[in-house]
C-alpha cells in the first residue's frame, strides 16, 4: 500500500494516517508496537519529549530496517523546556534518544510557557534544516493566529483533539486561511460517550463492511485531517491503515457532523484548571497573603 499524504504550505508532504505512542508503556512494549506499526504501513510515527518512551521509538526505528527516507518522524517539546535555549537543548536532547539525524516534525506540546522563545529555537532549526517542518499542538485558532502575526515562519502543523464529539469547523477554518496543516490527537475519544457502539457510527461502518474505527478515521482523512491512532494490536494496527478504499458520502459525513458536541472528551486548554495542571502549578506570589483588609 502506498501512503496517501498532504502537502504542508512548504511543500513538504506528510503522511495522511500516522501511528502515535502517548500512555505505550517502556520496558520493550513501545520498541514492539513501533515495530508493528511499521510493519502494518505506517511511516508517520508521533513521540514526544513528555511521553518518556523516545528512546524506544528510536531503538525501533533503528531496528524496523525501514529506509530513514521512507520515515516521517515527530516529537514535542513539553512545557517546562519552553524558552530559547532550554528547547535547543530539547531538541537535542531528543534527537540522541531517537538516534536520528535530523527531525520531520518538531512541535510545541501546549500553548504554556516561553513558547515565543521556543517558537524562535524552532525557527532556527528549521532554518538550518535540523527539522523539515515546525508546528505546534494544542493552539486555538487566536493563539495560532497571534504566534504567525508576530514570527517569521507560521507554524506549518497544529496537532489538536479532533474526534465526532469535538469537530471544531470554525477553528479550522483559521488552519485553512493560515495553510496550517491539522492533525488529530484521540481521534477514537478513547472510546467516550460510547463511540464505538454509536448507532449512527455502526450503521455507516455496516454499509461499507468497515469498524466503527475506520469510518472515524475516514471521515478524517476526507476533511483533510491527518490522523494519529493508537494501539498495541498488530491486527487493530492493519484495520486502522485500511481506510483507503472507501468512501464516505455526503450524507454520511452529514450524519457524522450532526454528532458533534462541541466539547473536548478530555480537557479545556483555556481553563485555569489545566493550565494549573499542565503548566506546573500554582506560582509563588510575593506578599500574597490570601486576604483583603
């Protein structure tokens, strides 16, 4: 099978289905998964610095004997290495554990922290070609639109939770005025208000003898959506790559949109709460006692 791909403002291309490490355990299984992954077709593989499992992927990637070329490989920067020189070091930091010599992808994790410091560390690597490609993940469309008004180079990826219960058309349509590439973190919900027995859903997959999975992930590759699943599964890993030979009607992808809920599965990146949690805690205010005389 060859890998249908989208084409990023610079002309890069970038695979349209990509497999995604976050919460797959050290200890050999993250190496292994990789491995299958790779196996099944994948050559979109997405780590990050805060995942922890870096130098597996790299041991895989070493290992799988699949051309460097052939590879798309991504990692994140986590908030507390935001900053100039703390993401430099970042980068390189992450670039010995994945025993690469130079990134496709590299991203701000969360829109917290120096990310103007980092978004310039990420210019600079770019520029000197450490990395094909800069992006971020986790930006609402003001926060995207602000850090391409105020730079040299707009990010060219923005990963973000899209799923049938969170669409966010309008905050795509900024990616597309901007010629941001979207991709999807969580494109099951991780199985949330019960997608994969949803009646809607099931009768779709039923009409195209295809899962509940790979119509989700079909719907958003006709949106122009890279999607990034999960799974240690090698079977569940060859169903998801399968999505290339269907298609979803308009009235199915109307019977979809219909689904949205508006609302994250998970978290809202704009309320204080996350931040909080994200962001490291609650900082040390000088002279603040709490109270009001």
């Amino acid at each position: 099978m060859t890998m249908p791909t989208f084409e990023l403002s610079h002309g890069i291309k970038i695979p349209a289905a990509g497999f995604g490490v976050f919460q797959v355990e050290n200890g050999g299984t993250t190496k292994q998964a990789v491995l299958d992954a790779l196996a099944a077709g994948y050559r979109l593989i997405d780590t990050a610095q805060a995942y922890g499992n870096e130098a597996e992927v790299g041991a895989a990637l070493k290992a799988s004997g699949v051309p460097r070329a052939d590879l798309f490989v991504t990692t994140k920067v986590w908030v507390s290495s935001t900053g100039y020189q703390e993401t430099k070091q970042a980068f390189e930091d992450s670039l010995r554990k994945l025993q690469l010599d130079y990134l496709d992808l590299y991203l701000i994790h969360q829109p917290y922290g120096d990310v103007y410091g980092s978004w310039r560390a990420l210019e600079n690597l770019y520029q000197e070609g450490k990395v094909r490609a800069i992006g971020v993940s986790n930006f609402y469309a003001d926060r995207l639109l602000d850090l391409a008004q105020h730079n040299l180079v707009i990010p060219q990826v923005n990963q973000i939770e899209i799923n049938p219960w969170f669409q966010k058309d309008a905050e795509l349509d900024w990616h597309q005025k901007l010629g941001v590439q979207a991709e999807a973190w969580a494109p099951f919900a991780e199985g949330r208000h019960d997608l994969f027995t949803n009646p809607t859903l099931q009768a779709i997959g039923a009409s195209h003898h295809k899962s509940v999975g790979q119509v989700v992930l079909r719907w958003l590759y006709q949106r122009g959506i890279v999607s990034l699943a999960k799974t240690v599964h090698p079977e569940r890993m060859a169903e998801n790559i399968a999505i290339f030979d269907f298609t979803l009607t308009p009235d199915e992808m109307t019977q979809i949109a219909a689904l949205d809920r508006h609302e994250s599965a998970f978290f809202d990146h704009r309320d204080a709460s996350t931040v909080l949690d994200l962001g490291g805690g609650m900082p040390q205010v000088p002279g603040s006692t709490g109270n009001r005389e």
